[in-house]
C-alpha cells in the first residue's frame, strides 16, 4: 500500500478550521514530543484535550481516559501512540464519527490510515503537526 498524505493546501485548510484537538497518548512529561506538541498547538490557540489514562490533567486541560469519554466535539484526534495501537484508536475515531485524524511523525500505520480514509476522515500520517503548522500557517 502507498498512502499518499493531503496536498499542503488541503492541510493548511484543515488546520485553519480546528478548534479542537484530543491527544491521544500526551505525556504529562515536559520533555516528551507529545507535551511539546500539544504546548505548542495550546500556544497558537487551539484547545488541547488530553486523551490518556490514569492521568487527571495535562496543560492545565481534564484528561480523558478515551476518545468516547470526551464530552464535548473534537476536530483533530492527533495520535502520539506506536504504530501497533493506531488502528484501534482509528476504529473508535469511525465509531465516534470524528472527522480527521493526524497520526504524527514517526508512526507509520498505512492500513489503518486508508481505513480511516475510506471510511470518509481527513487523515494525515507520518506528519508532525507542529512542524507543519508552522510550515504552512506562519510562514
């Protein structure tokens, strides 16, 4: 399989239209990519929402022990988890009808990607959010 991201004017217009973004796998741990990221992201002005168990907050936001726990909409699931656990974060993303998924740099799922695809979500894969943020909205 060859999965073949977004253009990066298709990304540029998901990321200009995100409020929400549930982290799946964020660290509590300053020095972790996740935490870095998702301060980053916090830090353009979108709202953070930490999905991992057994942890009660991170960036000063409630933690979630799922995606099916969050109370409120969600517009980006970006995935910090290895490759093995993405397709079942995919499969709760369909059930919960979420519209795109970013899986970050590094984590290369391709058949959970093109089921997330096919099954009609925004996905980006093997991306990191926080460089391509800053490659395509601030430059």
């Amino acid at each position: 399989m060859s999965f073949a991201n977004p253009t990066d004017a298709e990304i540029r217009a998901l990321l200009g239209q995100v409020k929400t973004i549930a982290v799946v796998g964020l660290s509590p741990k300053p020095g972790r990519p996740s935490h870095t990221v998702a301060r980053a992201m916090q830090g353009f002005g979108y709202r953070i929402i930490p999905v991992r168990p057994a942890v009660d907050s991170v960036l000063g936001e409630k933690a979630y022990a799922s995606l099916r726990e969050v109370p409120e909409r969600i517009d980006l699931v970006d995935v910090f988890r290895a490759a093995e656990h993405v397709p079942a974060v995919v499969e709760e993303c369909l059930a919960l009808d979420l519209p795109a998924i970013w899986i970050q740099e590094g984590i290369v799922a391709e058949a959970a990607a093109g089921r997330a695809r096919a099954a009609g979500m925004t996905v980006v894969l093997d991306r990191c959010l926080y460089k391509d943020y800053v490659r395509l909205m601030t430059a």
